[in-house]
C-alpha cells in the first residue's frame, strides 16, 4: 500500500508550511533518508526526508503550495502500484484587475519587509537583488557588528566584573577567527531565513542589477550574463548605502586603511588602531575592538562625540569608553595618512593649529556612509535626487507617480535598518490602496558602544533651540537594583516633557538593555503619553524599566528613590 508524505509538524504554532522545491520528481527511486523535498515556515526552511524506501508515485502538493500540517504532500511505493490521491483545493480566483505588479529593487531590510507587505497585500511581487539578501544589515552591518560587541561583553564582563561578583577566570583568551565565523555564522541563519519568508510569501527573486532606461522602466543585468526589461505598475527603490570614503591624501593607497567592511572581517586581531570618527559605526566597533585588547585612538574633526544623542548621554558614554582605555582627540580633522612600519600614519591638526600624528596598525574610516544610487540611473528614471539621495514624500513616493524610495537612500531621513522596514510597509501598503504615512516622531536611534545608549524623540538640546516650555526628569541607574546587578548601576535615563501638559517629547536611556528599552519611549511619543500615564502604569520589580517610571516621578517631582530636588 502507498505511503503519504505528510506536511510535518515543525513547530508549537505551526498550522502550515509551503512547499519550496521537490528535490525528487514523480517516478524517481527513493531510499529512507533520502531528503524529497524543501519545505518554509516562517524563518525555517526544512529538508523532508523519505522514511522508507521505494518510488515517489505521485505529488500531490506543487512547489509554492501552502499545506495544512498533516496535510498529504505525496505518495511512495512499489513501482507499477497505482495511487488515487484527492485533488489539491483550488485556489481562489483572483482578477486581473485587482491584482498589482510591484518591483522591489534591493533585498536588504527595507526591500524584503516592503516586498512581504505587498505580497500579504495581494499583490504579484518581483525582488531584484544583486548581492545577498539582508543587505549591510544582515550582511556586513547592524548584525555582524553586534555579534562582535557581544563577543566582546563577555570578556568585558570576565575580566572587569567577574572577580567583584564571585566569578575568578584566568586565561581568558580571544580566538578572535573564532569570533569571525560566529559572525559569519549568524549572518548566513538570518539571511538564508529572510530567503525561505520571500518563498513563503510566493515573492519571486531575480539575481541582478536593476537601471532604468525610462520611468518606471528597468533593464535589469542578470548574473548569468543575460539581460531583461521589466516594467511593473508600481517600482519600489530600496538600494541602501555604502560607505563614504573622504578624500584624505594617501588613504586608499594604504592597504592598512579599512572601513566598518573590512573591520568586520580581519583575519587577525590587531594591536592598535586609529578611528576615524566618533560617531556610530566606528564607536561601536572600537569598543567592541578595545574590549578585545586592542588600543583604541578615536579622532574626530567636530568638537563632540555621537551628536544625535542628547549631551548627558554623550558625557556617559565617552567617560566609560575612556575607563576603557580608548583616547579620544576632538575638533581634530584629518589632513593626510602616510605609511608608517607599524601600519599607517594619521596626520591632524589639532585645535591649537598644532601638527599632530598617530599610528597604528590598522585604521578605520568610519565617518559615515551615502546613498547607493550610483547604478540605478536615476536621470532615466525622471526621479528627483539631491546627490544621490532620492526625494520623497511621508508616502515614500518619489517624484515619478507609482515609483516609491524608501531607507538608506532617501534624503533627509536616519540611516537606520528599523527606519527602511517601516518606510518599507508604508510603501506597500500605499501601493495597495491603503493610506499610509511614515512618521520620524517615533524612531528610535540606538548606538550599542558600552554602556548601551538609545533615544527616541526631542533631545533637551532640541526642545531648548525650539523655544519649547519643557521640563526635565533624570534617574540614575546606580539607584536601580537590576542595573547595579548587571553593570555596578552606570548610565542613567532622561526624559523630556512638555511642562503644561506633562506629554512625553523625548526620551534618553544609557546603561543595560538600553536598547531594549527605548520601545517604551517610542510608545509613548506615538500614544501622546503623559508623565502621569507612564507613573500610572506599574512597571515590574526588579527590571531595569523601574528606572523609566522612576524618571517620569522626577518629572514630576516626586522621585522615590532618589533624594528630593533641591528647591530653587
């Protein structure tokens, strides 16, 4: 008798999964063992393997099919035996009409979610991707770079916490190759995840790179040579960034020289290094190379560190990373890299006018990335760019009808991954008839150097340059019992609100889970919150978020574990 193939069971919640790709054909001779065919869920993609021997009689389910668990895949039996299997369930009609055709050109974190969102929407989507799909975030940024911070945590925590808490390692070592493929293993999970959700969700994929040779016209140069001409009723742009490299005499002639690429692969941990910019990208790398026992220089050319954090922020993380052991030189731009036999030469001038130098073996240029638009030819398209950097609407729509932009390569917005996914489902959902509107209110920034900083919304900076009425709360994390546990209690949170009224407009956070935290801010810009609301809500003992309503309190005035303000 003939032996159904049934959709498994690969999870708790799992109700179905779809059929990625038969690896054996109807008639094909079958061992136990033998994987048959390619199954997606979510973020799992699945080998199903034949538990016995014999030949598939037949399939059932067709590649792209959605199966209900337990559902009947296909046959195997005796060669010759005949099976009468159920016809697979129709799917419903679908008009022409109602169904849009959407290009989405990269497959990075704003491509991919874009591309899922129409899809879930109903429409017909096409991804053009010419690299890897993940884009620098999953690929050579937000996600390899905190599997180095993390890395590096622990030897912090080994080393500098162990021996006060009761926990004496000796020999702690970095196998730092080690900490590469760890990276790089990570990396391939997500990526080869986002690939099994773009089949799950029936978006085609085409390797190449996409030009247009008229609006909403794209001539797309595939890997194998070939070349085609795709027009869509709706394009969405999402190309992402790449790194700046200024023209600094003698940089790109030094091999020694690398960006946050290059930092995030080095077969070979260096001793020294020099890091061009204080802000984001080379911040977090250097802590996480200091960490590692690399001696860390950090110049920067304006007069503080990390300027899109609010100033108390700022003071706190740059006197953590000194205790680090990092040396930091400001208002000190770079005026040349020569060779040097221990690696490279940075030669600045000082704020004094002064001619200074440092070396090292290797230096980062980190000072910040721009728009990757170069190849899509955008004069062909008629879309309006400043430098590179598309225009768009709070729809994400360009100045073309019908043709969206959206993350790294839009101009005047964050360079952020969480920033392109949700400009990403607002395009979508425009495209699809839905109304929908991208709103900077309530984005956070999170900078994972030590401790982790993040904030969402006015800096007390920007309420005072606005002429905002506005009060200020601040709660040390040294009076929070989760904080002083997991950090001996460094950082703090801020909160800034209007001062008739009590409503949330920023909010500041340093110390652990820091970015874990923000969400809460976020939530409560987005809700129009008030201090009273966020005090009104009890928040779980002992957690590092006590400090966020214990802030809110000293809004108020009325902190409880803290001494009371001194009256002015």
């Amino acid at each position: 008798m003939a032996y159904e193939i049934l959709m498994p069971q690969l999870g708790l919640t799992m109700e179905e999964g779809t059929v990625s790709q038969w690896m054996k054909h109807e008639g094909d001779a079958v061992k136990a063992g033998d994987v048959v065919a390619e199954i997606t869920t979510d973020k799992l993609t699945h080998e199903l393997q034949s538990e016995r021997d014999g030949v598939l009689l037949k399939i059932v389910a067709q590649e792209g099919d959605d199966v209900p668990v337990k559902g009947i895949l296909a046959y195997i039996g005796e060669a010759g035996e005949r099976v009468t299997a159920a016809p697979a369930a129709a799917a419903p009609a679908t008009s022409a009409a109602d169904l849009k055709s959407v290009i989405v050109v990269g497959g990075g974190p704003g491509g991919y979610v874009a591309a899922i969102r129409a899809a879930q929407l109903g429409a017909k989507v096409t991804l053009i991707e010419r690299e890897h799909l993940g884009g620098t975030c999953l690929n050579i940024g937000c996600i390899p770079t905190k599997c180095l911070l993390h890395s590096a945590e622990l030897v912090s925590e080994i080393q500098d916490q162990g021996k006060h808490i009761g926990v004496e390692v000796s020999g702690v070592t970095v196998n730092f190759p080690q900490v590469i493929a760890h990276k790089n293993d990570i990396s391939r999970q997500l990526t080869s995840g986002v690939a099994a959700l773009l089949k799950a969700n029936k978006v085609s994929k085409i390797d190449g790179e996409a030009s247009f040779t008229a609006p909403k016209t794209l001539r797309v140069a595939k890997k194998d040579g070939s070349s085609e001409t795709m027009a869509a009723d709706a394009i969405i742009l999402a190309t992402g960034s790449i790194n700046s490299q200024p023209p600094i005499p003698g940089l790109m002639e030094n091999p020694n020289c690398i960006d946050s690429t290059g930092a995030l692969s080095l077969e070979k941990l260096p001793k020294t290094m020099v890091v061009i910019g204080g802000g984001v990208i080379g911040l977090e790398l250097a802590c996480a190379y200091a960490a590692f026992g690399t001696k860390i220089t950090v110049i920067e050319a304006q007069d503080r560190m990390l300027p899109m954090l609010d100033g108390d922020l700022t003071k706190v993380g740059v006197a953590h990373m000194k205790k680090m052991g990092m040396e930091f030189h400001l208002e000190c731009p770079v005026q040349s890299v020569e060779a040097s036999p221990m690696g490279a030469k940075v030669v600045c001038r000082d704020k004094s006018g002064a001619v200074v130098s440092f070396e090292a073996e290797k230096v980062l240029v980190a000072i910040g990335r721009k728009a990757n638009t170069a190849s899509l030819n955008l004069e062909a398209g008629q879309v309006e760019h400043d430098r590179g950097r598309i225009l768009v609407n709070d729809r994400m729509e360009t100045s073309v009808p019908g043709v969206y932009a959206i993350g790294d390569c839009v101009f005047g917005h964050a360079q952020l991954a969480h920033t392109a996914s949700a400009m990403g489902e607002v395009a979508a959902e425009n495209i699809c008839g839905q109304s929908a509107s991208y709103d900077e209110a309530t984005n956070p920034t999170c900078v994972y150097i030590e401790p982790e900083a993040a904030s969402v919304g006015l800096t007390e900076e920007q309420a005072k340059a606005q002429g905002i009425d506005y009060t200020v709360g601040k709660f040390p994390l040294s009076a929070n019992g989760k904080s002083l546990i997991l950090n001996g209690g460094e950082g703090l949170v801020k909160i800034i609100a209007g001062k008739e009224y009590g409503e949330v407009l920023g909010m500041h956070i340093i110390g652990p889970r820091a970015t874990d935290l923000i969400a809460e801010g976020a939530l409560a810009i987005g809700g129009e919150m008030t201090l009273d609301e966020i005090v009104a809500t009890i928040h779980s003992h002992p957690t590092v978020t006590e400090s966020v309503r214990e802030c809110a309190l000293d809004a108020l005035g009325r902190a409880v574990h803290i001494p009371p303000r001194k009256k002015k």
